[in-house]
C-alpha cells in the first residue's frame, strides 16, 4: 500500500508555487543564453565591419583586414568562456582574466581609432565591452541552490509523509512475523499435549476451579 501524504493547503500552495518557480527559473536561463548569444553576435557584426573598414584604409591587404578582427573577437569569447566555467581551475581563470585585455582593448582601440569622431569611437568601445558582459552574465545565471535547499527544508518537515521501507527492512520485518507466528504455534500445540496428558498449567488451573466453583445459593427472601 502507498504511503500517505497530507499536506495542508498552505504546504499544497508552497509546492504549486515550487514547480511554477523552476520551470520559469528555466525558462529564464534558457532566454538568457539565447540573447546573450544574439548580442554577441549582432555586436561582432557591427565591430567587425568597422574595425574592416579601418584596416582596409590603413592599407591592410584584405585577407588581413577579414581575419584579425575575428581573431580578436575570438580570443574575447575564449577568455570570458573560460572565466564563467563551472569547475575551471584558478590558474586558469586568472590567465584568461589577464588576457582578456587584450582583444578587448585592441578591439577597442581599432573600433576608437577608425571612428569619425570621438563620441562615436566611444560608442563603439561600450559596444564592443557588451560582448564581455554579456558572456559574464551568461556565464554566471544559475539557480541559487543554497536557497533552493533551505526552502525545501523549511517546508519538507511539515509534511506528513508515510516512510516508504527498503527492502532490506521489508524481509527483515517478514522474517520477524514468521518467527513469532511459529513460536505461537509450538506455544499452542505444547499446551494441547499437556491437556491430553492431564497436565495443566498454573492460569488453566484457575480457570478450571473458577469453572467447577459452586454456586451459593442465593440468600432467602425475608
């Protein structure tokens, strides 16, 4: 038979509003990905036509002018994948911490440069950081499971939730009911040879003389 369960109707309420929170806990997780990575995408598109146009007016053969942007752009990705890890060693995370300078500022400094006018170049230099911050933030959504287990914890006690046994202690319990229930049979039939043997114990003794008592009669009317 299955193990009860009663909870009351605020427990029930908790427990609805617990599965609503983790499917949009997903759901949020999930969108954070995905515009996160259109944001670097569309930010690597925009920087990449500039810092193009740029190197092609210094004199930058085009192959080169293609090529080094991605490259930067690249080794940016790399560095904040590296940082956001779960599990990545601190070594590593503080070389790609350091080096994440790097394509940052000479994609910075290339999108600054090739800019008609210092207000754009500044637009261009917020824009491009919003690769790295996008990635970070990315990098670091995730439920808060301490949380997640303390709430868990503060709810779970109050439930009235019949324990379910292992089947070790399911055997162990048939075992014990097959022990007692032989012990009672050879309690049983010991008292039955003794009755055929005339022999009685002590309790049967005062049953048979509280059975074969006379009755006194009953006292005269007066």
């Amino acid at each position: 038979m299955a193990p009860s369960t009663t909870l009351t109707p605020g427990q029930q309420f908790a427990e609805k509003y617990g599965n609503g929170a983790v499917e949009e806990m997903l759901k949020t997780i999930t969108l954070a990905k995905r515009l996160a990575l259109a944001i670097v995408v569309a930010v690597m598109a925009v920087s990449f036509q500039h810092q193009r146009h740029y190197l092609l007016s210094i004199g930058m053969d085009d192959f080169g002018a293609a090529v080094i942007p991605l490259i930067i752009d690249a080794l940016t990705l790399l560095c904040v994948k590296v940082l956001g890890a779960t599990g990545m060693a601190q070594t590593a995370k503080v070389i790609a911490l350091t080096f994440l300078l790097a394509p940052v500022g000479a994609s910075a400094w290339i999108n600054f440069n090739g800019s008609p006018n210092s207000t754009v170049g500044w637009i261009y230099v917020v824009v491009v950081a919003f690769i790295a911050v996008a990635e970070v933030i990315k990098a670091f959504i995730k439920p808060d499971f301490n949380s997640i287990l303390a709430e868990e914890a503060r709810v779970q006690p109050a439930r009235k939730i019949g324990r379910k046994l292992t089947e070790q202690q399911k055997q162990e319990r048939t075992a014990k009911a097959a022990e007692t229930r032989e012990r009672n049979l050879r309690k049983r039939a010991r008292e039955e040879r003794q009755l055929r043997k005339g022999f009685r114990t002590p309790v049967q003794e005062i049953e048979a003389l509280r059975t074969n008592a006379p009755v006194s009669p009953a006292p005269a009317g007066r």
